[in-house]
C-alpha cells in the first residue's frame, strides 16, 4: 500500500490526511506545540496511523511523500526571529533599502492609514547600515560589464561582516537579472571564507526588474532560510528515524510544493505555507463538483483566512506586501484576519465590543479548555449559544466548560457593557460574523467580481459553524461544507492533493511585439531551468505542465499587468491575440474603456511556472445512500441567529447521515471534528461526496 499525507499546522491546531491508492481516506487533529510546532507535527502523524489502525512505522515506511503546510518562514518575518544577515550591495546603492522608493509609508496598509501621514511611518531597516557593504562592480541595462567585480574588496566586506556576527550573506547588485556573473563570483568568495554559510543571490531568488523589490526579497530569503533549514532538518530526520522512506515536501505560496531538501534555497516562496493548503482544496473539490467560481473561507483557531478559485484555477498575484516591503513572491492570493475560534473578545475604553485579532492560541486557549484561560474568545461564545456541545468537541476527545466560558463572557463582556451573559455572547457572535463576511465582500469586490456569482466553501474547525450567517450576508449560490473525513482538516487534504510547481522568471523589457525567436528564446531558457530543478527533486510525475505568462504594460505606465501566454510559439497574430488578452486583463480590472493601445505595449517580465503532478490524487469517497430518512439524535435550545433569538434545534449526528439526506433548519450536525450550523430558512443537502450542501430559502 502506498500513502500520502498531507499536514498543516496552524496556531491553535496541527491537522493531518491520508490516502491511499486505493482510496482510503483518514484525518487527524491535535492541538499545536508552539514554539516546537515539529512535536506537534510527529504526534499528528501517530495519531494518522491509529486512524488507519496500523503502527506509525508501518504508515511511514508506506508513505510516498508527506507535503507540509509550515509557519517557520511566515512567523520568522512577523516576530523578527530572524538569521543576522549581512548584505552585498553595489557601490552608491547602499542606501535604497532606507529610502524604500518612498514605498515604506503605505505599502500594504488601508486608506485610511496611507491618509493619516502624520501617523504613518517607514517599517525599521530590514539590515542595519553598518552591516550593508557597497561592492565596487557594474553591469548595464544590457547585460553589459563595465566595471569589473573587486574580487580583494569583497573579501575583505565578508571577513568584516563575519566579525560583526552574520549568520547568512544576501548578494544584490545593479542588473544582476540581466547578467549574474558578479553575484556568481561573490558567493565563491563568501563560501570560500565561509564554508557552509547560508548565501542568497538576487539572480536566483527575484531575477526580476527594479532594484528595491529584488533586494527586499532576496535580504527577506536570507533571513528566513537559516531558520527554515534548522526546522526542516531535524523534522526530516525525527521522520527517517521513524521509517519514512519516501519524500517530505514543503508547500509554497504559490500553491504548489518542493522537496524539504530544496525549500530553503528559495524559502522566502513558503511565507504563505500554511495558508494555501486551502484554496488547493477548494480547486481539487470544485473540479470534482462541476464549480468553476469559488470563495475559499477557512476560519481555524486563530484566524480567518479567505481565496478565491475563478475559472477552475486560484486568483494569484506575482508579489506582495510583508511588513510595509514589497516582495517579489508569486502567491496565491490569501487574505486574512484575526478573528478565528480562539479570537478573543474585548470591551475598549470607549465601550465598544471588538473580536480579535488577538488570539487565545492553543496555549492557554479558549477558557472552556479548562487550561488557564479567562478572557473569552469565539469558541467560548458558540458554546454558551448551543452550538457546541461540550461533551463531543474533536470527537469527545476534549471536555469543554460551560460554566468557565460563561464566566469569561460575564467579567470581560457582560457586566462592562450592562448586558446578560446570553446576550453579550449574541452580540460577538453577530461581529464575529460581519467582519467576516466584510472580508470576504473585499476580497471579491475589489478584484472585480459580485459575491452573487461564486459558491462558497468553509472549512476549518470554526468555519461550518459561523458559514451560514456570513454566506447569507454576502448573497452568494450556496454554500458547500465539505465534510466526510476532511471536516475540519480541509487545509491538510489540500495539501496532500497538491503537485510539485516550481516558477522561473526573468525580466528582459522590450517594446511590443519583440522578435518571435526572441519571444520563445526566454522561455525555452527558463524551461530549461524548470526541468533541471524538477529531475532535482527526484520525485516520480505523472506528467508535467508549463504554464506561461508574461508581465506587459502600456508604454510609459508603471505597472505591469500579468497576462497568461497561451501560444507556445505565437506568430504575429498570435502576438495580436496576446495584446487583445492583456488588454481585456487590464479592462477587468480598472474598468471599461480604461486602456490606451494608442501609447503602445512594453513586454517586461517573462514567467514560467513547471507544474510537476504527482501520481496519487487524493479524492473524498463516495457517500452511501440510505432509504431511511434523516432521525435527529436530540434536540437543544440554541441560539442561531441573533434577530431570531433561542430556539429548539435539530442535532444530527453527521456520521448517521447519508446520500441525498436533507436537513431543515433550525438544526446543527457534529461531525467528528467541527459542528454545522444550519439556521432557520436554510435546509442542508448531502451530496453524493458526504459535504453538507446549504441553501437558502430565496435559492
């Protein structure tokens, strides 16, 4: 028998899905072990194998590639638990992290934010001034040298940075994409004088124009590898001692995984690890169910995370945005809040009731666990609401407190604001679910899209229990909870149905249309190098895919817009049909009539991404019918709706339902691992993979 397993660990939970060839599906849930998220890792994977009813040797020895969803990098970048990195820069150009292209005062933040100038101020220097060393050395906008690398004085730059305590180089100097063979000799010298020291070049990590963003992200690599090798290593070697003989692979961003071995050479593409697993999930199960629109929501213990799938692939972007500094990271667009089961709620000075971003986490976690806890979060509320049931939360596996959680909402909630314990609870749930549903409007609307066209998917161990009240907000089709085995682990089976994808690009600007052989020159190039670091990961594929694009933009504009190439070798109309394409790109997202084809097209960036698909594709199991219609295994007051108030509720045991079973709302199902909310005026449907279908009463 042969395995995979996918495992994704997040702040208050590590979840865990196996399959096999055959298609046998199993999950786990345990809660994570911050800072030492591997010892969560392992247990999980012990508790896989007790699923499976087999030793975790056995499982192990079986496994042909376990894909993990990780923090390290994300968390590295967000607490400053950073490697000391030294940087290598070209000689007058010192000075361009500091000055940030004046980007520093409203990258990545609101406007509300951007407009109050006199608040908004440049995030701290990524490397300190006396650890950034300029390097006499040029090459031109051509590729051109013209002033030779100064071999003596980048040596002694190195020996000065070693005795100032660097535990990593990044190297970033002037067109460096255009010709890397100063960057090349440098790490020569750097590994010459440091043997085993970690180097990060520009031209391997961003080989991208524009000389900020290429640095910030190749600094940003540096210091986040060292730290990723050092969890990565010892997690590998904690699994071979345990017997798995096949690979570990790491998820990217982008969507994609590469082997753990690979990953640090590039970790700056894991800051999104753990937060794609779902939205690769969602594109997996679309496929299956026939939905080409989606809204990905996954609201865990600690936060709320939303994607979207269009057209059957995920929205994805080429960068973005860490701290205030652009980062040249293709990703999968994931936004995210604060605001999951373990978010807490808290009464400010001024009498107003928030939930999150703070998080409970999984230590002390929410005070119905009973360990520490007293400020009430999320978790705490769908108790005292009825939704939970605390004798059968992850599968009666964890005992859960009324009395503590209503104590929690009393002191921290109630009596501040003058309101009964029920009724405070009522209130946070109502914002929990609004400024949920207000993401989500975000995410959809400014990329250009109506809620009204897309299915929603939620997922997570919170999210089945608050989908039905911010999907209705937001007026989408339905609403698709996808359960059988992958309830609460949804992000972990997307991890395990993921394939290897690795993206190669170069910057090369030129006005359009360029010569055709020098158009599939560039990508044959960066297709070359795709398939060298595919054969590097020794990794069996049942085939392999390149999918291209190029970054064009009107002539004199600023920004590029990202344009997939759909002719490998595109003659002149193809190259019309590719400016009609960008130009139907560039409408959809500034508006009708917003283009200019009079000023011309410039082509900047070639991108490349090698999609390697591995042979097994984990799929949720068929569901078994039943002639016997749904029986509820109990009934108790809950409290569903706030404008509704209490009321009697269905309560279903998921693992009795079958095929084509439908539920009137009011009503909640427990699954093994979360619990279904379903509200009066919706009814759930079974579909033919065991997810819980919601409609409501308009569709």
């Amino acid at each position: 028998m042969t395995y995979v397993i996918g495992i994704d660990i997040g702040g208050t939970f590590t979840d865990a899905f196996v399959a096999d060839e055959s298609g046998r599906v199993a999950a786990a849930k345990t809660p994570s072990t911050p800072p030492d998220f591997a010892h969560g890792f392992l247990q999980v994977v012990d508790d896989l194998a007790d699923s499976l009813g087999i030793p975790t040797r056995s499982l192990l020895e079986q496994t042909d590639y376990i894909v993990h969803g990780t923090t390290t990098t994300l968390n590295a970048l967000v607490t400053g638990d950073v490697a000391r990195v030294g940087f290598l820069t070209t000689a007058g150009h010192a000075d361009s992290i500091t000055i940030m292209n004046l980007e520093g005062r409203y990258a990545g933040l609101g406007a509300d934010k951007i407009q109050d100038m006199v608040r908004t101020n440049k995030p701290q220097p990524l490397v300190p001034p006396h650890l950034i060393h300029e390097i006499d050395e040029r090459v031109d906008y051509k590729g051109t040298v013209v002033v030779r690398l100064d071999e003596a004085a980048t040596r002694e730059s190195v020996r000065a940075l070693l005795a100032e305590g660097v535990e990593a180089f990044a190297v970033s100097f002037l067109w460096s994409f255009l010709n890397p063979v100063h960057e090349q000799r440098a790490r020569e010298i750097i590994q010459e004088e440091a043997p085993g020291r970690y180097v990060a070049l520009s031209s391997d990590v961003s080989p991208r124009i524009r000389e900020f963003s290429r640095s910030v992200t190749t600094i940003m690599n540096t210091q986040v590898g060292p730290r990723l090798r050092a969890y990565l290593e010892p997690l590998e070697a904690s699994l071979r001692d345990r017997g798995l003989r096949g690979s570990l692979l790491v998820m990217q961003g982008s969507g994609g995984c590469v082997t753990a071995e690979d990953a640090p050479a590039r970790a700056i593409t894991t800051i999104g690890s753990v937060l794609t697993g779902g939205v690769v999930g969602c594109t997996r199960l679309a496929d299956e169910l026939g939905h080409r629109n989606v809204i990905s929501t996954d609201m865990g213990g600690t936060t709320f995370l939303t994607g979207l799938v269009v057209d059957g692939e995920p929205v994805s972007s080429t960068s973005t945005v860490l701290n205030q500094y652009q980062v040249n990271v293709p990703m999968v667009d994931v936004h995210t809040i604060g605001a999951g089961g373990g978010a807490i709620a808290w009464v400010d000075a001024g009498g107003n009731l928030h939930v999150g971003p703070r998080s409970a986490g999984a230590r002390p976690g929410p005070a119905c666990y009973g360990e520490g806890g007293t400020e009430p979060t999320v978790t705490d509320v769908d108790l005292v609401l009825g939704i939970v049931n605390p004798d059968n939360f992850l599968g009666g596996k964890k005992k859960l407190h009324r009395h503590l959680a209503e104590e929690a909402i009393r002191v921290k909630i109630a009596e501040p604001l003058g309101m009964s314990v029920e009724s405070a609870a009522a209130a946070v749930y109502a914002i929990q679910n609004a400024q949920t549903a207000d993401l989500v409007r975000k995410v959809v609307v400014t990329s250009g899209r109506d809620p009204r066209d897309f299915v929603l998917y939620a997922f997570g161990g919170a999210g089945p229990m608050h989908c039905a009240a911010y999907a209705a907000d937001l007026e989408v089709q339905q609403v698709v909870v996808p359960l059988g085995t992958a309830a609460a682990v949804f992000s972990a089976y997307g991890l395990a149905a993921s394939d290897i994808a690795l993206t190669a690009e170069m910057s090369q600007p030129s006005n359009f249309p360029p010569a055709a052989d020098e158009f599939t020159g560039v990508f044959e190039e960066l297709d070359r190098e795709l398939d060298a670091r595919l054969a590097a990961q020794e990794l069996k594929f049942a085939s392999v895919i390149h999918n291209r694009e190029v970054d064009m933009r009107y002539t004199m504009q600023l920004a590029e817009v990202t344009t997939p190439v759909l002719e490998e070798v595109p003659d002149l109309p193809g190259m019309d049909r590719l400016a009609a394409q960008f130009g139907d790109q560039y409408e959809r997202l500034y508006g009708k009539g917003a283009g200019f084809a009079d000023a011309g097209l410039q082509l900047i960036t070639y991108r490349t991404r090698a999609i390697g698909v591995l042979p097994i594709r984990p799929r949720l199991n068929e569901a078994s019918r039943s002639p016997e219609p749904p029986a509820p295994g109990s009934h108790r007051q809950v409290l569903l709706d706030p404008l509704t108030g209490w009321e009697e509720a269905a309560i279903y045991d998921y693992t009795a339902l079958a095929r084509d079973h439908e539920i009137p709302g009011p009503a909640v199902v427990e699954a093994p691992t979360t619990t279904v909310a379903i509200p009066r005026g919706c009814r759930a449907v079974v579909d033919r993979l065991g997810n819980l279908v919601i409609h409501y009463a308009s569709n």
